[in-house]
C-alpha cells in the first residue's frame, strides 16, 4: 500500500473508537460485509463505494451493516450513518423491517418530465402495481430530458415512458442497465483516436504549448461556470506536486443530459481529453465521479479504462471510477471531492480554492465531460477552427440539451451565442405541434426562465447577465403558451428544496419559505424579493445562490399572480 493509500485508509481523529459504542457487535454481519467488500485495507474514501456494494447485494441499507462496516473501517457508527443518510439512492431501513420490494421504479418529476405528464403516470403506476412487488418513488432529474416522461425500472432506463412498458418490464424482472452500441477503444483507434494525446507524450508539444492553444481557442469550463480553461490549467500546474484531477460526470441540473450523450456514443472523445489534461497539468491520479443516475455509462466506462490498460496507454489504477449516490449538490466540485473522499457532499468554503487545495488537500485540476471533449477536436484542428465555429463574436461550439415544447429535442452541437430562436428553428424543427413559443430556460433549473420576447438574446456566458438568467450548463427547455409557469416555478423550486444539503440557513430554510409562499398562492413581491436577495448573497454555493431565480424571473418578465401571462 503506498504512503497515500494508507493516509485515505487511517480513520480520521485522534481518539476515535474502533467500535461502535452502546450497541453490541452483530458478529454474523461483520462476516456478511466482510463477504462483500473484498478490499484489504479498507479505506475511507471508498466508504460510499462500499455502501453501494451492500445496498446492491442486500436490497437497503441495515444498522447491523452499517455498525459492522463502521467496526471493519476503524470509524464511529454516527460516521458511517450520517454519510449513508445523506445521499437519496441508499435506503437506511431498520433491522426488523421487512425487505423493500425487489424492484423500484424511479419516475423523473423534473421539469422535462412535469411537463410531458410525470405526475399522470406517476399516479397511474401507483394504482396499478403490486406494491410488494414494486416500488414507485419520484425522483429528480435522470438526464433523459429529451425522451420524456423518463424513469428507470431498476437500472434500466426507460423512454418516453407508460404505465403499460414499466409494469411489463417490472414483471420480467428486467432491471439490468442495458448499453447502448458506443464507440470502443479499438474503434476510436482505428479512426485516429488518441493521435493528439500520443502526439503530447512524445514530446511534439510542450506542456506550455497545449495550455497557450486552448487558451487561444477561447474553450471554457462547460459544467456551467465557463471558466476559461487554459487559466484553470496554467493555475494548477503553477501549484507544487503532487497533483490530482477530477472530471465531474455528475451532471444533476435539470434539463441536461449532454454528458450522458457524449459518453453513450463517443466515450474516448472525453477520456483522451482527460489523459491530455492529466498530462499537461502533470497529475498522480485521476478520479471519474459519475451519477449514479448512469448505470450503462458507468459499465460503458469500466471496460474502456480497463481497455486502455489493457493497451499501455494508462498504467492500472491511474484512473478511478466513482460512483455517485443520488446527490445534486454534488455537482459543486468542493462538494464532490467530499463525496470522492467518502463524505457527506457538503460544499467547502472558499477560499481556498480546489486548484490550491482540493481532493485529499492537493492542488486539483476539475473538469466536466464536455470541456474534456473537445480537447483532441482542438490540438488536432486548430484553436482556429474552433473560434470559428461561434455566431456574433463568441469562441466554439457548445452541446445544448434541448427538452420540452420542440419538434425534435435532444442534444444540439451547436456555434456558441446562437439565439434561442435559432436554436429552435433551426436545430430542433420549431415548436411541437399546437404549441406556440413564451418562454424558455436557458441554463436548466438555476438559469432563470426567460420571455419569448428574449430569444434573440445570444446564449453564452456572460450574455444573459443583464437579464437576470445565464447559459450554465446550456440546458434550454422550450415552453409554450400552453405551460402554467407558476407551475413551472413551483416544480423548480421543490427541486432545490429537496438538493439541498442543508449546510446553510438561508439555502436551506429559504428553498422552503419559497415553496410555501408559492404553494399557498403568496406572490407578495416584496417578501419574495427579500427572500431572493438573502439566498442570493448569504448562501455558501451556487445552489443556493441560483435557486430563487425562477421566482425572481417570474416576478420580473411575467405577471407571478397569472399563469403563463407575459407582462
């Protein structure tokens, strides 16, 4: 085990009890988990990793395995229980009750979903299947914002759902991810792939040389801060080693789905930009946190890692996958680091910053899935070809997740600062049929919602600033005359009322005086406004500074007592 390995294995605290106190030893469970996690030595920051392995092999999660682990870890029973309790995908269910049903039904209630009839089938199912044998819950995003209504019957994801294809698929037991056909490492090889990554090992480019082109061809962090990428590089390789990285695949903002979309069908598009980052910055060790949400990317990931070893082009171990556990916030990088260090997902203050401190204390280099992919495109092409790709001024090409009141939705690679019009008429067929265009959010959840009346507005970072709303993640859901954004609000809303971690007072207390005013009819403006600006400016992280924007949209471009009326 090296020196690191033993550090993330030492339980943390001084005087902390190797067992359990107040509650005996369930010696039988100790042998169970031992049976299950096979790792030797355990370590700490594999904790949810764990969890995952008993929650998977027993069907929830019991005192009597969460004591055992806690012994088997060296930790207190409070902090293997407050981690399990945190994340949504763990049941933390009592010894002496009954088993869960075997199958569960995970129906998306996030806006997509609302607004093509969730709540309908929601019901529906409830009154249809056997309730000891499947298991109905609501559950947030699933990133299939383009197929909606979506859910998953186990792990497998179903499209455009009905009670009809759900209960036929609970009934076979058919609850197994199934993967879609993807490019493989071979393939991608055969076409070209992994030529710009060689090209940086050999020594063709220097490390200076790879940062100055994606400087150069203006690429940004495309998880929703738009960071520019080159400063981001340039500042972690200026801190002193060792190094880590970690690419955030735990998109969870509703109404974007373009991670997924990437690594569904072009998975070494991301994984050959991420070595190229990992070598340029020069880092140890490279963490993949990916949803939980993504069963067949997650399966599609451990055979092309485990691909690329198998070729000598990573050593074994260089990259770890880890899986999420159902958390939004976790898309907060602090926040994820956390979690990759086997915590409760709860955002860091800053500063410092994660390129200075991040995961395990070392300077960090983060990034999404969509900024990593683009990367072999730029060094092989040209940072000339990308600026060119933009409209009015703005640098690259961007993939807009397109849902809701469209002809054609899913994922758009389109120039960045095209106009939401454009986008719409041009990229997805126009408007569903008998839908005529209000609205629209461009940045997912936290984006804001915008008139029709602005959809000449360029989408981009910084673009929307004057209006209140921003690109983000570049989520647009299109709505139409039909939709009550009352509604709309309320269901966004209840979204950040549930993701919060709940670390803060006025994220966590204000989401929900918010869901209240709005649940009981109160558009009061100016208590609303008050409410808004204390989340906006006391809030630690980006949750719950962007969570009263759909109100604040609503009080500012429409009339918050009338449904779906522009002022």
């Amino acid at each position: 085990m090296s020196d690191d390995d033993a550090v993330m294995a030492r339980p943390r605290g001084k005087g902390r009890a190797r067992v359990g106190k107040g509650r005996p030893l369930d010696e039988a469970a100790l042998d169970e988990v031992r049976a299950v996690i096979m790792e030797t030595p355990l370590r700490r920051d594999r904790l949810i990793e764990y969890l995952h392995l008993l929650q998977d092999r027993f069907g929830a999660l019991r005192p009597r395995h969460l004591h055992a682990l806690a012994a088997a870890m060296g930790l207190a029973q409070a902090e293997v229980f407050e981690v399990a309790s945190f994340y949504h995908h763990f049941d933390v269910i009592a010894d002496d009750a009954p088993d869960l049903p075997p199958v569960t039904v995970r129906v998306c209630d996030s806006i997509s979903c609302m607004l093509a009839g969730a709540d309908d089938l929601v019901a529906a199912l409830i009154g249809t299947v056997d309730p000891r044998e499947v298991r109905v819950v609501r559950g947030p995003c699933i990133g299939r914002c383009a197929a909606a209504p979506a859910a998953q019957v186990g792990q497998r994801a179903v499209d455009h759902a009905t009670v009809e294809t759900i209960a036929a698929l609970a009934a076979e037991g058919a609850t197994v991810a199934q993967l879609p056909q993807y490019e493989t490492l071979s393939a991608c090889l055969e076409a070209g792939g992994y030529r710009a990554f060689v090209s940086c090992q050999s020594g063709a480019k220097s490390r200076e040389e790879t940062i100055a082109a994606l400087s150069d061809a203006g690429l940004r962090g495309l998880g929703g801060a738009g960071f520019p990428a080159g400063r981001k590089w340039a500042a972690v390789a200026a801190q002193p080693a060792p190094r880590l990285m970690t690419v955030n695949a735990d998109e969870g903002e509703p109404g974007t789905f373009k991670d997924r979309w990437w690594l569904e069908r072009t998975p070494h598009r991301m994984l050959e930009g991420m070595l190229i980052a990992a070598w340029a910055v020069a880092v140890e060790r490279i963490y993949i946190y990916l949803r939980d949400e993504y069963p067949a990317v997650r399966e599609i990931l451990k055979r092309e890692i485990a691909a690329l070893e198998g070729a000598g082009l990573v050593a074994p171990g260089f990259i770890e996958l880890r899986r999420g556990a159902g958390a939004y916030i976790c898309g907060e990088e602090s926040a994820m680091i956390e979690s990759i260090e086997g915590k409760r997902g709860l955002p860091r203050h800053r500063p410092p910053y994660i390129a200075e401190v991040g995961l395990f204390g070392r300077p960090t280099l983060n990034h999404n899935v969509e900024t990593l992919a683009w990367i072999p495109d730029i060094l092989s092409r040209g940072a000339d070809w990308f600026t060119a790709e933009g409209r009015r001024g703005h640098k690259g090409l961007r993939s807009f997740s397109v849902s809701g009141r469209v002809r054609e939705p899913g994922v758009k690679v389109a120039p960045a600062g095209i106009t939401a019009r454009e986008l719409i008429d041009e990229f997805c067929g126009g408007m569903a049929e008998g839908h005529a265009f209000a609205a629209y959010l461009p940045g997912g959840a936290s984006g804001g919602i915008l008139p029709a009346a602005l959809a000449d507005v360029p989408l981009d970072f910084g673009s929307l600033d004057p209006h209140g709303a921003f690109v983000g993640s570049h989520a647009v859901v299109v709505l139409s005359d039909r939709d009550d954004l009352r509604a709309v609000a309320l269901n966004l809303m209840r979204f950040f009322r549930a993701e919060s971690c709940g670390q803060c007072t006025p994220c966590r207390a204000g989401a929900d005086k918010m869901v209240r005013l709005i649940e009981a009819g109160e558009w009061d403006r100016d208590l609303m406004e008050d409410l808004s600006a204390a989340m906006r400016d006391a809030s630690i992280c980006g949750l719950g500074q962007a969570a009263p924007n759909p109100v604040r949209s609503i009080l500012a471009f429409f009339n918050g007592t009338a449904a779906g009326a522009a002022r």
